[in-house]
C-alpha cells in the first residue's frame, strides 16, 4: 500500500509532494533507493540493482493527484503527464515520495489520455503501491536467474519489471482482470525492451500455460490462497499473498511453501502494510461523517474498565481479531482506541482513564469492547502467537491456526478467494 496510515492509502487521500528544483528522474531513483535502504525496506542485491535502473516514468508517463482536501466531497483529481515539461519537477516526486502512484480512474483507458484531464467523484481502479511494501516483498521472493514467476495483479507493472529484468522476461506472466491495464503494461514494459507474458484474465485461476511457477505473488489482497496456485506452484517455490477480511486495519502476510515431496505448508503473519482488496469491492475506512458521529458521543454507553486491551504491538492479537470479529475498522488517525464497524455503525472509543483503567464509550448493537477482550482470552491460552500456520485440507478447506490441544486458536477461512464485502460496509 502505502507508507502512510491504511486508511487515508486505501481512500487516495494521498498528500502531493511540493515540487523540489530540477528535474532528474536518475537522481530521484538514487534518493528513493536510499530511503528504503535507511528505513530497511531494501538491501543490496539485484531488486536494489533493478530499482535504480528502471526509469519509472517510462513504466507510469501519467498518474493522478488529489487536488481536494482529506474528506473533501466530491474528489477532484489531476492527471499528471511526464510528457508535459510543467508538469515535470510535480511529477518526479509524486513518481518517487514512496507512496501509491494512482494510475487509473473508474476503469478508464489507460493509453491514450489527454495531458491535464480532470476526474470528479468515482474511484482509483489501478495504482503502483507503496514502494516500502513494494521493495520489501520483492526481496523476500529472493528472485534470481531463470526462476520462473507469476505476477497477479500487473497494475501499473512494476514488479513485472523487477521480475523480467532479475529472472528474464521470457520467465515472468503477469495477470490482471482488466485489458487497459494488460494493453498499458505492454506498451510501457516494452518501450523498456521489457517482453514478459502478459494475459487479461482472473488472476486467481493463474496460467496453466507457463506452469509450474517458482514464485508467485499478488498485488492485491485475497481471502484465501487460491487452490490453482497450491497447484501451480513448483516443488520448493514459494508464494506471497496479503489475506483479508475486507479491512484495511490489520493486513496479514501469506508465505506459501512447497516441498520437494509436493507437500504444501504456510505461515501467516502480521505485516505492517498490506495491498487493498481486489477488484470490485468497496475500499473499507472510517469516513468522516462516521468519524464525526464517534468524536461526538451522542447516545453512547460510558463504562469504567480495569482490564486494558491489548498493546498495539500485539500484531498477533489484532490480525486474530480482524478474522475472528469481520466487519471492524480502526480510526489510525485517532490518538487513543478507536474502532468502528461500519456495516451496523457500532463503535467504541477507548482511553487510559488513570490508576490503570480504561474509560469506554460504545455505542451500536455490537459489543466491540467484549470482542477484543474475548479475542484477547484466546490468543493469551494460545500462548500469545506473533504467527498463524496453515492446514491445508483435502477437501479444500483452509485454516489458520495457533497453539494445540484445548489452548488452540483457530478459524477456517472463507470458500472464495474475493472478500465478501457489501456497499454498505463503506459508510
């Protein structure tokens, strides 16, 4: 996503960097690499190598800004052309702050666009996320020569980049649901002399075609890991796939093995920032009106608590709960607890309430307090897990769990591999 708070990411409420004197997209990828090296995100080695190299304004030559405020309705935004010499010095540091560059709006033709064209309302449909994320995951693939990968989600095509430059474009398919986003890649991959597979099609079905994959990864987020990727996946390669519920809050990272024997295993763990949800579903957040009812505290419940919940550092615990209790968001903007679920809009707002208790407001037919606590009763018998393992069963059936015997945590994740999110869970 983004190295900014999840919510403000998943809305594109994304702040445009003020322009720097001069224009040097070399020296721009220099910078941005050594940031990512200084917040560790990068080391050196061939996805260091391919960052510098690859020129990112041939990969993305137009992107939109936000030109309206955080909560501004209707959302205005601005293509930004590389093309146009006043739009340049804006451009470069939007192309390497770190943060999504948004490339699509509502489904529209990505080749083709008039220079300074304005959007009003809809939504972003295709972006290049945070290279934080970005950078972090391409190193964990450990890519090398002649691997054979599979990209799912091209976007705007940045890891397919990485992938056919590191491992050969011959090696590399890269799969996204929409033909202007496949016949965009094409032509920007290759202007770069880039000519890796690239197919329109459902990423969760994979391709057959190229099978087996030693790598697979997806640049969006799944419910479950789809069941052609246990079989495509090659004997010792490994896939990496963000789960969801639908929430942005507590993203969870994936890593898909596959042994010598064909046995497949898994872990899961909480990661600190997660790809959104794939396509056609609603991007979930705490929207201002939601927020402001929150802040106000009208007909809520005020309670007095001795029993805190659990620290923020408790990644384990808030992934569990993003699973186990479906539909929560929290309010990342807040300076103390703030969780709502949209869906229903119930609501608790918690803070430290001096000699080490909590004061509690709810309000809503949920109980959202009585979740955490509860989430929290089973993830400490649990012995407290930073990770989850998976247990792939015969019949299809996926479960995430932690612990054994009577202290086990552990929930079976949905039959499909797109998050079941309705309209209604974004008001």
């Amino acid at each position: 996503m983004s190295e900014q708070p999840l919510a403000d990411a998943l809305t594109g409420a994304v702040a445009t960097p003020a322009p720097r004197t001069g224009v040097d997209p070399k020296a721009a990828r220099a910078a941005m690499v050594a940031r990512l090296e200084e917040e560790g995100a990068l080391n050196p080695g061939p996805v260091r190598d391919a960052l510098l190299a690859i020129p990112r304004e041939v990969l993305m030559p137009q992107g939109y800004v936000r030109s309206t405020e955080v909560d501004e309705v209707p959302v205005q935004w601005q293509l930004l052309d590389w093309a146009v010499p006043a739009d340049r010095a804006q451009y470069l540091d939007v192309l390497h702050c770190g943060e999504s560059v948004l490339i699509q709006h509502d489904g529209e033709p990505i080749l083709g666009r008039e220079a300074g064209v304005r959007r009003t309302g809809g939504k972003m449909t295709s972006l290049s996320s945070g290279m934080f994320m970005t950078a972090a995951l391409m190193q964990q693939l450990r890519l090398r020569t002649g691997l054979r990968v599979a990209d799912i989600g091209t976007g705007a095509a940045v890891t397919c980049a990485i992938a056919a430059r590191i491992c050969g474009d011959r090696n590399v398919v890269s799969l996204d649901r929409d033909p202007y986003v496949t016949d965009a890649a094409r032509h920007h991959l290759g202007a770069l002399g880039l000519h890796p597979t690239l197919v329109t099609g459902h990423g969760e079905a994979l391709w057959p075609a190229l099978a087996p994959f030693d790598r697979i990864f997806a640049s969006y987020s799944l419910a479950r890991v789809p069941e052609p990727w246990l079989e495509q996946l090659a004997p010792g390669g490994t896939a990496l796939l963000h789960l969801t519920t639908g929430s942005p809050s507590w993203p969870g990272l994936a890593v898909i093995s596959k042994g010598a024997d064909g046995r497949v295993t898994g872990k899961f763990r909480p990661v600190r920032y997660g790809h959104r949800a794939g396509h056609d579903l609603e991007w979930i957040f705490l929207k201002k009106s939601f927020r402001d009812r929150i802040q106000a505290g009208a007909g809520a419940a005020v309670t007095y608590n001795l029993q805190a919940p659990p620290a923020d550092t408790a990644h384990g615990f808030w992934l569990a709960l993003n699973f186990l209790h479906r539909g929560l968001v929290r309010d990342g903007s807040a300076e103390h607890l703030v969780i709502g679920a949209p869906r229903c809009g119930s609501w608790i707002s918690a803070r430290p309430a001096g000699a080490g208790g909590w004061e509690v407001a709810s309000a809503g037919p949920r109980d959202i307090w009585e979740e955490l606590q509860h989430t929290a009763a089973l993830w400490q018998a649990a012995g407290s897990p930073d990770a989850y393992r998976f247990d792939f069963g015969s019949d299809g059936h996926q479960q995430l769990r932690a612990g054994a015997g009577r202290h086990e945590l552990a929930w079976t994740l949905p039959a499909t591999a797109a998050p079941a999110v309705t309209p209604e869970e974004a008001q």
